[in-house]
C-alpha cells in the first residue's frame, strides 16, 4: 500500500476519478483477520469504495488483497478522509488519508 497520505489530485466537480487500487499485505506469520473498510473523518462522501476484495477476509502469512477508491467532487474545494482498516493486528486499525480537489468545469 503506498505511503499515507493518498492524493487523488484534481478531479472536475460532478466527474468521479480513476479508481485507485490498494493493497494489504499480511506481513505477520499468523492469519490476519480483516473486518469492513469504511471511509471515515471530514468528507467520507467524497470518495467511495468501487471494489472491495478485503473486507472480512482472512489473509494467510504473506498473502494479499485489495480495495478500490474514487473521488468523487461536489464542489471546488479540497477533500479528506480516512480509509480505516481494521483487523486484529495490535496496531489496528490501519488509517490512510485520502486527498482530492475538486475543481470548477472547465479547470482541469
């Protein structure tokens, strides 16, 4: 999974970005339980999950799954939010901050 923050750039308002693909890779030596992703923090509407293959799994030593976010805009500002990830790591959940402008027609 790429560094937090996520910065889904640009995005006109009314347009919905290129999904972006995540990856969690279980790096321990024991099954790592995942629960539901949910975006959360300041605007979660904003963005959206397209395409979940983690949630609720189960991922073995060294094995991987993915997720998909867009940014969706509804106004030519700046948007944040969370994706939390939660499982039973000690350190969870996850949190990746997720980035993206929204801009006026014609700007981008």
């Amino acid at each position: 999974m790429p560094g937090s923050p996520f910065d889904f750039g640009d995005v006109q308002v009314g347009d919905t970005s290129a999904p972006q693909v995540f990856t969690v890779t279980n790096l321990g030596a024991t099954p790592l339980n995942i629960g539901v992703i949910s975006l959360l923090g300041d605007n979660p509407s904003n963005f959206t999950i397209t395409e979940d293959n983690c949630s609720s799994t189960v991922l073995a030593a060294a094995a991987t799954c993915d997720f998909q976010v867009a940014f969706v805009p509804n106004d030519d500002v700046g948007f944040t939010a969370t994706a939390s990830i939660p499982s039973n790591d000690p350190a969870s959940p996850f949190s990746l901050t997720l980035l993206g402008t929204g801009v006026a027609p014609g700007l981008t």
